[in-house]
C-alpha cells in the first residue's frame, strides 16, 4: 500500500511516502508477522524513518543476523541455507553469487537429509532386530541388507567428500602465486590485476620481501592473488632470504602458479636452470595448474613468434605447462593469458568440474569425515550378535550429519554464523 509515514508523537510530520508491506505470520521470511516499509534512500528520510521507530515502545534495532535467526528458530531454514544466505550477502563474483543462492535455495539441506534419513531408517531396522524377538522372525535377512545399504551411502558420501575443495575454493577464492626470478614483472603483473598500485614496481632486485596480496575477480570466478619475493641465490640480506622461503612456500602451496621469467633472459639462456639460478627452483615448473609467462615479450626482436617460443619449450624440455608470451607494458597476449586461467578454473574447480551441490564450508567436510569414520566403523561389524554396537554406530553417522543441518547441537556455532550477516538480515 502507498502510504504516508508520519511521526508518531506529530501526525503532522509527513517523514516520507512509501510503500508498506505486511507478512502475516507463518508465510513470511521469519515465519512471524512482519511489516517492510519501502521508503526513499536518502539520508535524512531514513534517519527520520528510523528514529520516529526507535520512539515506538518495544521496538529496536535488529542484531545482525537476527532475521535469519527468527527464520532459523521458526524452522523456515536449516542451517547449511542460513551459511548459503551469509554467504550470498557476502558474495563478490558471479561464480560466488551462483554457489550461494544453490545453498541458500537448499541443495545441501536436501542431500544431507536424504542421507540422513537413510541411516536413521538402516538403524531403526537394525533396532528392530534388537526389540523384537526371534519367534517374529523379522531379522531374517534384515541385517545383511541393511549391511548393503549402508555400503551403497557410504560410497555416495565419498564421493562427495572426494571433490578436491572445489566448493570451498569457490567460496573463499582460488589461491593464485605469482612467482619468478626479481625483475621478471611479477608485482607490474599483480598491479595490472587489480587496476590499481598494489605492489611497489622498481629496477632494483628485492624490492618485494613479503607476500602481497589482492583479491580479484577473474571469468567470475573468486582468485587471491599473491606476488612474493624474486627468486634469487645471491642474497645475503635476511629479510630477503626468508621473503624468498616464502615465495616457495606459497608457490607449493597455490592451487594456481604464474612462473614469470623475463621473455629476453629466458630465450637467451642455454638453459632453464642458469636463468633461475637454482635448478630446484625447476621443480615448481612440474605442479599442476602452472603457466609460464615470458613477460616483456615487447623488448624482443620482432620476429620471435609463438612458434619459436615452442621450440624453446621443446629444447628445454619443460613438463606440460602452458607456456605464453606476454608483455604487461603493452598488453601483448594479456587476454589470451586471463582466458586460459579462467578456463583451467572452471575446468577444475568450477560447476563443470561435478554436477552436485559442492562442499562449501569446513565444518561440513569434519561431519562428513565423521559420518564415513562410524559407517566404516558399522562395516566392520560382521557379526550379527553386535548389532547393538552397529545401531549404536549408525546413531553417531546420523548425528554427524544433524550437526551439519542443525538437528543436533549446533548453539555453539550460531553465534559466529551470526556475526557474517549485515545489521538486521
């Protein structure tokens, strides 16, 4: 309804008009009567709006999170839809946006119970098992399918797990390193990323000595981005030998490398080793998800082509790793390098890479983990005469997975969940 708002100490003090919306109570977001006042944006209509309120007796400001929370006492939502709504209200890309509102709209709630009322279903006929006696006959068979069944989930659940943290990659953004010898390009490389003075650019060697950092936003997906020390022997400045550790370290542990050489040294080089100055640098070369990119490629003679890069891959016999040429001066091969990240991405940890709702958050994996421990735990159980000990191994695989919904204890969570939201939702 269009309406005017007024204060409610002086009807004559028109504070807006808007639009006012009711929810009757259980249809609304947190299941209980609920009224939306859709009013102007700016700052003095709000201000007013919200201090005429504040003078109505019982009526305050809402906690953050505190909506969702009324939703979540009220059973419209479980817990893994109110992660999936933190996680929408924080989302940066479109990939993070789409993964969210998949949670939010309930594809984790629905798997986990679904396997949940499996377990509870093979427990309540191995319980049957125990309380009924024999002249029922009604164990006749009952324990070697139960047995079936539950080997049949637990390989399900596997599998789920089994997903090389795509989905929590996807949330919290594909760890990208940028490393190579000083002077390569890597922190002008970081700075073109980010369209903006992240990292300090100088001639002179070692000028990074710590990981620097951003993130972006690369094909819509979430990456951090790290530039780290130049790789180098000659050194004896501490700072910059532990700065150089850590670039190591980083690069190892990067689910994505961009190993930056200068395209000019490189060519010029008889070998990959004398360019890096370390042969047990060549090692990062061999993971996985790693690009090498002949940066300055516009200080080259004009007839260096790809092709001739090629063959220097060959000569060099560099593992599979996708070799380009860029110059970060000029652009030169830049969209063709942003492409092939963003496609190695989606390959791998994008919505291609599996067709289910992915694993999103920590604590669902250690639930899971300890669903599949008690279900291992049940199949090791061979003998009939313990199927006390089995029922009371598919309670503790059905409660890990309660934990993870909200069926079992989970207080001790809310509080941080909570602390995610914006003021009021």
């Amino acid at each position: 309804t269009m309406t005017r708002i007024t204060h409610p100490s002086d009807r004559t003090n028109t504070l807006d008009t808007a639009i006012c919306l009711w929810f009757p109570k259980p249809h609304s977001y947190t299941g209980e009567d609920m009224a939306e006042f859709h009013i102007h944006g700016g700052t003095a209509v709000v201000g007013g709006v919200l201090q005429a309120l504040g003078d109505l007796t019982g009526v305050r400001m809402a906690a953050a999170g505190e909506f969702s929370r009324r939703a979540f006492d009220n059973n419209k939502m479980d817990l893994t839809k109110l992660e999936g709504v933190a996680d929408l209200i924080n989302a940066e890309t479109e990939e993070q946006r789409k993964l969210a509102v998949r949670q939010m709209d309930g594809e984790l709630y629905v798997m986990y119970s679904r396997w949940r009322d499996a377990i509870v279903g093979a427990r309540a006929r191995i319980e049957a098992v125990i309380d009924f006696s024999e002249e029922e006959n009604i164990e006749d068979g009952v324990y070697a399918q139960v047995r079936r069944d539950v080997g049949v989930l637990r390989m399900e659940i596997a599998g789920h797990l089994d997903d090389r943290r795509r989905g929590e990659i996807m949330r919290s953004g594909v760890a990208l390193s940028i490393v190579g010898p000083p002077n390569s390009g890597k922190s002008t490389m970081l700075n073109k990323l980010a369209m903006r003075q992240v990292a300090i650019v100088s001639p002179i060697a070692g000028t990074t000595r710590d990981i620097v950092e951003t993130t972006l936003d690369i094909g819509g997906y979430p990456v951090v981005v790290r530039d780290s020390a130049g790789l180098r022997k000659t050194s004896d400045d501490v700072i910059e030998i532990e700065g150089i550790r850590r670039a190591i370290q980083a690069a190892e542990n990067a689910d994505i490398r961009i190993f930056m050489l200068d395209a000019a040294q490189a060519l010029r080089s008889a070998s990959l080793e004398q360019t890096l100055e370390d042969a047990d640098w060549k090692r990062l070369l061999h993971l996985p998800h790693t690009f090498i990119v002949l940066n300055k490629s516009d200080t080259l003679d004009s007839a260096i082509s790809q092709e001739s890069v090629d063959q220097w891959v060959l000569n060099q016999k560099i593992p599979k790793a996708p070799v380009v040429l860029v110059s970060c001066a000029t652009m030169r091969g830049w969209d063709g390098l942003m492409e092939m990240v963003a496609e190695d991405i989606r390959r791998s940890w994008g919505r291609s890479a599996g067709s289910s709702m992915p694993l999103t958050k920590a604590r669902h994996r250690e639930h899971l983990k300890r669903c599949l421990h008690h279900l291992d735990a049940f199949e090791r159980i061979g003998e009939e005469d313990l199927v006390v000990l089995a029922a009371e191994e598919l309670r503790a695989a059905s409660d890990a997975l309660g934990n993870i919904t909200g069926n079992v204890g989970i207080e001790n969570i809310l509080d941080a969940l909570f602390s995610e939201f914006c003021i009021g939702k």
